[in-house]
C-alpha cells in the first residue's frame, strides 16, 4: 500500500529494539520548528513524555510503545498535520531495529505545494 494514505504494516519476528524517524526538509521554518518540538529524529521504542502525548496520543503514529513488539501498524501519515502549510519536500526515514541488531530502512517523501 501507500504509506502516504495507509498505514506501514512494520513486521518484525526478533522484537523490535528501536524504531527510529528522522525528519528532514527543504523548508528551514519546518525543520527549524520540529527541531524546538525535538522530532527532528526520535525513537518510537524510546519515547520521552513529551513525544509520547504528541506522536501516540495526539497523531495516533503508533498504538502505544513499540518496544520488543513483533507487530507494529505506523500511521506515518499522523505526521502529516506537522506539515500543514509548510512547502517544499519533506522526508521521513524510518529504520528499524530488531533485537539480534537487524536493521532496515524506509524513506518516505511527501511533497506539498
């Protein structure tokens, strides 16, 4: 599916250890906001109280903690209201990292006018 409009069916037999999402933009206002609001990069399976309220319980991202769980649905487009009126192209790199130290990424691009 497209992870722009479904959500990111993330399967992981080992556990996830970390799930991480770093965000970057050709528009220096965004970047320079998400970076006060420390989203810039973070980890889904380590989540300050903070990132917790905004990405779980506000954007719904995630269902909760993500950590050692071998079944994970990422609304990624949850992000997508950080972006509201921002132009340019915006990039979501998303790596996963399982617990015998696998890893694999995804880079997701939303562009807006």
């Amino acid at each position: 599916g497209d992870p722009l409009v479904e959500p990111l069916l993330v399967s992981v037999p080992n556990g996830i250890s970390s799930m991480t999402v770093q965000i970057s933009s050709t528009n220096s206002e965004f970047t320079s906001i998400i970076s006060d609001m420390e989203l810039t990069n973070f980890d889904l399976a380590n989540l300050s109280s903070e990132q917790q309220t905004l990405l779980v319980n506000e954007l719904k991202v995630v269902d909760g903690s993500v950590k050692d769980k071998t079944n994970v649905t990422f609304n990624v487009f949850g992000l997508f209201p950080l972006l509201q009126s921002f132009s340019g192209d915006h990039q979501f790199l998303v790596t996963v990292t399982d617990s015998k130290g696998n890893s694999e990424s995804l880079t997701i691009k939303k562009s807006i006018e």
